[in-house]
C-alpha cells in the first residue's frame, strides 16, 4: 500500500492544521493544500496505471460504469456467494483503510 505523509491529526489540532494548509507554501506559489493535492496527484499518477488490470479486463470491463475509473486490482470487491467465473463476483468498488484498521469503509462509483 501507498502511504503518502502523515495523514493522522488529532482532533485538537484541527483548526492549527487547516490554518497552515491554507497558508503559502513557503518558496513555492501555492499553498499547502494545493501543494499536498499535487503531491498525492503526482505519486497517483503513476500507481493507478500499474495496479487497475483486472477492472479492465474481460469479462469484467463492461460492468465498469466510467471508463475512466477503475478499483486497484488489490482491493476490489468480490461479492460473496457467486463465483468469480465471468466475473459474476465482480463490481466496480474498492476497500478503503482508515487510520485505525484496515478495510474499513467501500468506496464505489455513483448509483
């Protein structure tokens, strides 16, 4: 798994935290929240075109509803109870981690 920087901030910090992230990035043009979105963008990048085999093949390609977004082929979502032939266990949606354990939400695409 990717990990990016500390992601992890205390609830008390909070307003501190968004306070400097809204701040100029010192000798750069932007600020903190711009420089940290460019940053997750550019290491992003370079993952997703790696990592998205499976969504994009047959017999599960079709069943993507954008064709331009795609769960990492190591945390897809298979259904339970049918079997992977044709893709019968597949949809389009992965498993996030939180901070505190693993797989603890699903992202999808929209209904």
């Amino acid at each position: 798994y990717l990990t990016c920087g500390e992601t992890a901030i205390p609830a008390h910090e909070l307003r501190r935290k968004i306070t400097d992230l809204e701040a100029p990035v010192q000798d750069r043009k932007v600020t903190g929240f711009q420089f940290e979105f460019n940053t997750l963008n550019s290491v992003s990048k370079s993952v997703c075109s790696e990592d998205i085999e499976y969504s994009q093949e047959s017999p599960v390609a079709w069943k993507n509803r954008y064709k331009d977004r795609f769960p990492y082929s190591v945390n897809h979502i298979h259904i339970s109870g049918r079997t992977s032939e044709n893709g019968n266990d597949y949809f389009n949606a992965s498993l996030i981690n939180s901070y505190s354990s693993e797989q603890s939400f699903i992202a999808a695409q929209s209904p």
